[in-house]
C-alpha cells in the first residue's frame, strides 16, 4: 500500500474505494472457512475426493416403497492429529525466555508472561495458524480493578495491565498491511457484533487504533490510543495448512475405510440361505435351538427323497488387497507429514529403550519441530517485544533504559521422556572429563530451572559441609 494511502487511513479519511486497497493483500476467507469446517467440524464435502462426495446417497425402490440409503462415511480425523503433533513436540513443554540480563524489566516481562497464561496461548495459536493457515495475538491496556483482582500478581503494575487474545476465523476478518519493504505498517480487524448491524474496522498503527464503522456506505471515525509504541499485533501466517501435503492420501483413507464399512454391512455377517421347505425356525433368544427340514417322499420309482436345508452365508475371501492399502495410506499419511504414529498399541511393545534409541524412533518429528525452530523464536522474541514496549508506554516507563540494552532468546523444550540416569551419568563424565563446566552441566539437566541459583545452592551445601567435618575434627 502507498504511502498517501496509509496516511489517509491513520486521518479518519476511510470510503469503499480506500477499504477496497486496504484489504487487497488479506486472504480469501472463503478458503479459509473451508478449511475451519474441515478441521473443526469433521466436513467431507470440500474437495471431489472427500466422501462427501465420493459416497453419494442412494434411492432405493419406487413409489411409497422408496426409501433414502446413508452410506457408511467415516472422518479419520487425521487433520487433527497431524497439526496436534506438530505443536506438541514444538510446545507442549513450555518455553524457557532468557533475557541477556536480570532485572525489574525482565522480571516484569516474565509476571506477565505468567499472568497472562502465554504457554497454553502460543500452543492455541500455532494450532490456528497450522489449521486455518492463518491467526493473530493481539495486546491491549486494561485498567487495574483492585476489588476484582483477586490471586492475580500485578507487580509494579498498579494501574495498568496488558491483557491479550486471540484472533481466528471465528472472530472476524483480519490482516496486515505491508509498505514495499514488507514491513507491517497497519494491522486490521474487522468484524461484526450481536447487538448491530454495522461493521467494525479497527486498525492499529505504532500509536493509536483508527475505531471505523461503517453503515451502508457510511463511515464514522473515532481514534484512540493503545498503549504501546509499536503495533501491539503479532500475526502468524503460512500458505497451506500442516496436512495439505497429504490431503489426498487422508481423503483416499477416509473413502477406503468408509467403503470397507459399507461391505461389512452388507455382506460381513452371516446370512441365512435356505432351499426348500423349513419348519421351526428359532426365535434368536431361545436355547437349545433346532431348525426342522421335513422329508417328503419322491414322486417316480427312481426318485430321490426331497428335503429343505439350510446353512449360512459368509465372505469367504477376506479383502487383503483393501487391508494392504489401508495400511500403506496410513503409514504415508504420518511419514510425509512427519507425524510419529503414537498410538497405544505401536508403543506398547518398544520396551525399556534409551534416551538415543527414543530420540532417533521420533527423529522426522523432531527435525521437522527444529527446522520450524527459526519462525517460533521470531514470533515469540515479536510478543516480548510488544510486551516491552506496553510496559515502557503504560505501566514503568523507568524501565525504558534497560530496554536498550536487553535482548531475549529462546530455549525450546523437550517432549520426550528423558532416562534421567542416563543423562546425569553422561554430564558427569562430561565434568569430570573437563569437556564440560560444572554450570553448563546443571543448565543442560532438564530438572533445573536456573542453573545459576542451582550452582549457588550446591556451593552453599558443599560450604556447610566442608564446615561440618572441621568442627567434627
């Protein structure tokens, strides 16, 4: 967008034509609706090869006897669990921030990365931008209420807190706006209330939220201040979602399993086939039970005598070429999107195995979980930068000299188990071998959380003691 225009925006100068250049770089949310339907509520009638499609209703019989067949459709869900995976080997231990140095900035930043649950918010987020292909955490200024702030640690944060939430297809259209450099220069939300009719426009710049509403071809403006110094936003965005890669495979899976049921309906379970003339047929509940087939006499000299009979139907042939490929789609489902099968029966046998032996069983997952390393740092090193920025504009701008000088990066945690003793006895070796500090040793444990204290606490014991034995002396 040009610049003109920008300036127009962020003046209370909005009209269609304006809007129409403004939105002109957001996503289709057409597209985007499809693809929530299709992760969130299980719909199969998207694409040509969803069994929505592939397997239509059936009529069957004419006239008053006509009646509506419902095949077998059966969703596998594996849209679900390939971006579910995906985020747990990423986030579901959380994060560790390590600022470059310990102060009341970084421990503010920390209480409110604590109060506002920021963990179990970049997990939901990362779930959204890997199913939606697109989602957005927005900040803003909250006034303290003392009378409502009950088990809620505010620190210096006696006015003002920063309070956040989460931006998905269901909250509205959103999107940013980048100059020719590809730097976000507005940010825009525009969505639709319960209690009105008219449609709200909000977009933020470094300074002010331009509040546009629009009724018909009317617009009114009203601008305020965020409380931030830069675009208190952070919007993550990819192409496709996590499983377009293997769509194809999942919708074949889906149609292959759904036809396998609709086999078993039909001719899974015995069927009774009878010749002849038969008596006494059994109630299904009774016991002890016995079919009679009378014997008549046969007409002619040479004539052999005539009985009913009766036995049951079953598929003789089992469908090992249905079996080979379903497994086969299962197996490319998971490994061409990098998603370990953790199932209950495929980890049930593995045994007592080592930490090497377990990491190199999930080392697709955990390559995939780095190679995504780069744009999680980003996103997350963007949030504390918002904070920051909050924290300086409206609660300590006292802290606005350690900010220049601060600067955080980001340790991923581990998902698998690790085998503890294993692990101790290696870092041991590594000390005792000095290839490795004593320090290092401790911040590579993963039971400790600061190294540092936990090196002060052991010098400290290991002084008592030493303190001990002399005066035992």
């Amino acid at each position: 967008m040009k610049k003109e225009e920008i300036i127009e925006v962020t003046s209370g100068k909005m009209s269609d034509e304006l809007y129409n250049k403004l939105s002109k770089g957001k996503k289709d949310r057409n597209k985007i609706e499809e693809y929530y339907n299709e992760f969130n509520l299980k719909d199969r009638d998207i694409r040509d090869s969803q069994i929505g499609k592939t397997l239509k209703n059936k009529k069957i019989g004419t006239g008053e006897k006509m009646k509506i067949k419902i095949p077998v459709r059966i969703p596998a869900s594996f849209q679900n669990k390939i971006v579910n995976t995906s985020v747990a080997f990423e986030f579901a231990e959380p994060v560790k921030l390590l600022p470059s140095e310990e102060n009341e900035l970084s421990e503010e930043v920390k209480r409110i990365w604590d109060v506002n649950r920021m963990d179990s918010k970049l997990q939901k987020l990362k779930i959204i931008q890997r199913s939606e292909t697109q989602a957005a955490l927005i900040f803003f200024i909250k006034k303290v209420e003392s009378d409502k702030a009950i088990n809620v640690d505010l620190g210096v944060n006696t006015n003002n807190q920063i309070k956040c939430r989460i931006l998905d297809y269901k909250s509205g259209n959103f999107f940013p706006v980048f100059d020719q450099y590809r730097d976000m220069k507005l940010f825009v939300f525009e969505f639709n209330t319960n209690y009105d009719e008219s449609i709200h426009v909000w977009v933020y710049d470094e300074k002010h939220i331009h509040k546009y509403e629009r009724k018909g071809s009317v617009w009114t403006y009203a601008r305020e201040a965020h409380g931030f110094s830069k675009i208190p936003v952070v919007y993550l965005s990819q192409d496709e979602p996590e499983y377009y890669g293997v769509k194809e495979i999942i919708d074949r899976l889906e149609t292959s399993c759904s036809k396998l049921g609709n086999s078993n309906d039909y001719s899974g379970h015995p069927i009774l086939f009878t010749v002849g003339e038969i008596k006494g047929m059994p109630d299904k509940d009774e016991e002890g039970k016995m079919i009679n087939a009378p014997i008549k006499k046969a007409s002619g000299p040479n004539g052999k005598p005539q009985h009913g009979d009766a036995k049951f139907l079953t598929h003789d042939n089992a469908p090992d070429s249905v079996k080979l490929e379903m497994e086969t789609l299962e197996n490319w489902a998971y490994s061409l999107s990098s998603t370990p099968n953790i199932s209950f029966n495929n980890l049930k046998g593995i045994g007592n195995v080592s930490g090497v032996a377990l990491k190199l069983m999930f080392l697709d997952s955990i390559l995939k979980a780095k190679m995504n390393e780069g744009d999680n740092k980003t996103d997350i090193q963007r949030i504390i930068n918002v904070i920051i920025s909050g924290i300086i504009t409206s609660i300590k701008q006292d802290y606005s000299s350690m900010a220049t000088s601060m600067i955080y990066d980001v340790k991923f945690g581990d998902v698998l188990p690790n085998d503890l003793a294993d692990v101790v006895s290696t870092l041991v070796e590594a000390v005792e071998g000095k290839v490795l500090s004593r320090e290092r040793a401790i911040e590579l444990l993963s039971i400790v959380e600061n190294a540092s204290e936990e090196m002060e606490k052991i010098e400290n014991e290991s002084q008592k003691t030493e303190n001990k034995q002399l005066n035992n002396k």
